[in-house]
C-alpha cells in the first residue's frame, strides 16, 4: 500500500468535490422554480403568467366597427398599412369603453417619430427635415392625419 502512502490529500480534494456537489443540488432545489422544465427550457407557470397580462391593443378591426368613417378615409390613402393604434396608442379601454377619451395626439411628435429623415431608411420611403419642410408648423394644417398625401387643390 505504500503506492496509496500519500494519497490523502487527493481523497481530500474528492471529498470536497462531492460535498460541493451535494450543497449545489440543495441550493439548487431551493432556488429553481418548480415549474422549470415543465415543457423546456423555461418555467412552465410562465406562460400562464404571460396569457394573464391586460391586453392593451384592441386591434384595427375593433376601431373599424365603431370608426367606418374614419377607416374607409384611410384605406383610401397612403396610410392605408398604418393601423390606428399605431398612432393613436393602444386603446383596448376605450374600445371597451368609448366614454374614456383616447389622449389628444401631438402631430409635431408622432409624424417625425416614422417621417425624420434619415439615411438609414430606404430612398422611398417618405421623409422629412421637419425644420426645412414645415418649420414649426404643425403638421396636420397641410396634412390630413387619416389621408396625408396633398394633391393640387387640397388634402388626399
Ligand atoms: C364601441 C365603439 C367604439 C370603438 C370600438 C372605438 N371607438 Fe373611438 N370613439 C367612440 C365614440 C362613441 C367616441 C366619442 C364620440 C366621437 O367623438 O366620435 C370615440 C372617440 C374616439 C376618439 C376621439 C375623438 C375626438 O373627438 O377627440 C378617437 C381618437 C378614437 N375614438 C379612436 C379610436 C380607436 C383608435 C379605436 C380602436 C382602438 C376606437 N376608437 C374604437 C366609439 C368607439
Ligand atoms: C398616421 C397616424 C394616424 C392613424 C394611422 C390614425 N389616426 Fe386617427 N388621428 C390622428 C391624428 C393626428 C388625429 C388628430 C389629433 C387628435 O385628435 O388626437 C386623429 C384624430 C382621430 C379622431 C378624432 C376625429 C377626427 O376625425 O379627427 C378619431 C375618431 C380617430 N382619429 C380615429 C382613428 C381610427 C379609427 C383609425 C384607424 C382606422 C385612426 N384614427 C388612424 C392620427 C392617426
Ligand atoms: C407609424 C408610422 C407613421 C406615422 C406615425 C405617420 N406616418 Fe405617414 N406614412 C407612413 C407610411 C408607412 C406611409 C406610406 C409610405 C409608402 O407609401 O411607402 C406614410 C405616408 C405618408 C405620406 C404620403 C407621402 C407620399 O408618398 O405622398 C405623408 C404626406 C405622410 N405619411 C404624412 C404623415 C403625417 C402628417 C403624419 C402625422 C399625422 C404621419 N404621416 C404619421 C407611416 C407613418
Ligand atoms: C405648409 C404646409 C405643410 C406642412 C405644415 C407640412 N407639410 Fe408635409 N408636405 C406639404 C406638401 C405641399 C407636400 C407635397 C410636396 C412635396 O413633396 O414637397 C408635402 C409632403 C410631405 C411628405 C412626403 C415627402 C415625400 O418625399 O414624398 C411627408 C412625409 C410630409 N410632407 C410630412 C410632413 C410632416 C411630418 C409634417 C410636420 C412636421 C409636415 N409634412 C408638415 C406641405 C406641408
């Protein structure tokens, strides 16, 4: 046995290594949620959470039902593609509830939020220094929200 003469500081070290091992597991059973694995790599009580939230959007069909007016001037122009609560915000309480007043939008902030001109976007998208275009004007007295483009004789 004099191979195994000065070997304990190696059977030291191993138990060390498996008392380590064994405070993991109980730190461990103790810290990961119960539901973790459950269907993946991810808690599984997650996903009732998440389908628990408020839903805040009501969708553009739901304006449309109560907005036809409105929804038929913008299909005609070219903010067609843009949904209503894309500038409105989201809007599920009033849509719920029409009593609760949608908030008054600032042109000057919501038409430069997708109109600033920039170099990152693509050449044919629609854009404008506001300083130069309009300069302090607000953009709803030329623009019509629903319908922007301006052709001779007013807005389109
Ligand atoms: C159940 C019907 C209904 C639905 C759904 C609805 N609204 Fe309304 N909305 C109304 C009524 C009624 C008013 C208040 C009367 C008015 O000013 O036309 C109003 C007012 C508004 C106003 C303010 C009008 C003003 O004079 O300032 C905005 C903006 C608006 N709605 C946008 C939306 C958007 C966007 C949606 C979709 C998320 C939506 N509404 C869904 C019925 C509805
Ligand atoms: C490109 C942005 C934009 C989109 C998209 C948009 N709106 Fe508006 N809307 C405005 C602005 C700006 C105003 C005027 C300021 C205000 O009333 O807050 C306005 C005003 C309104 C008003 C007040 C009454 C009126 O005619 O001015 C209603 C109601 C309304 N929008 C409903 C809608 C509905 C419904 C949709 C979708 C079918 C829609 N909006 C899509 C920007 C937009
Ligand atoms: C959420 C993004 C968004 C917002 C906010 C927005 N727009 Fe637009 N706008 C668009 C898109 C998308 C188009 C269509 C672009 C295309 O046809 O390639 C468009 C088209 C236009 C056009 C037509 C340009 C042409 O080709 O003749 C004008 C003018 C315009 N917008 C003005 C406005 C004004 C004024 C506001 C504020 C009331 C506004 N936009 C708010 C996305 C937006
Ligand atoms: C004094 C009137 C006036 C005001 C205010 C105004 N515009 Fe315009 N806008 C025009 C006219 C006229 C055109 C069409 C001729 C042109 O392309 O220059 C136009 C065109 C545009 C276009 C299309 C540009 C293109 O390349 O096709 C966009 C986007 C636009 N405006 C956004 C805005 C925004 C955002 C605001 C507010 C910051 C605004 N406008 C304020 C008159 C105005």
């Amino acid at each position: 046995m004099s191979r195994f003469k000065d070997a304990g500081h190696l059977f030291r070290f191993a138990f060390l290594f498996v008392v380590a091992f064994a405070v993991f597991l109980v730190v461990r059973h103790f810290v990961v949620p119960r539901s973790f694995g459950e269907y993946g790599h991810y808690r599984g009580a997650a996903i009732g959470e998440i389908a628990a939230h408020p839903i805040h959007f009501a969708g553009h069909q739901a304006c449309e039902a109560c907005h036809a007016d409105i929804a038929d001037t913008k299909k005609a122009g070219k903010h067609a593609t843009v949904n209503c609560e894309a500038c409105h915000g989201p809007l599920a309480n009033h849509a719920a509830d029409p009593s609760i007043q949608p908030a008054k939008l600032d042109t000057a902030v919501l038409c430069i939020r997708c109109h600033a001109a920039s170099a990152a976007k693509p050449k044919d998208f629609p854009q404008v220094d506001a300083e130069q275009h309009s300069s302090g004007v607000a953009c709803e007295t030329c623009h019509q929200p629903h319908s922007p483009a301006i052709q001779a004789g007013g807005a389109k």
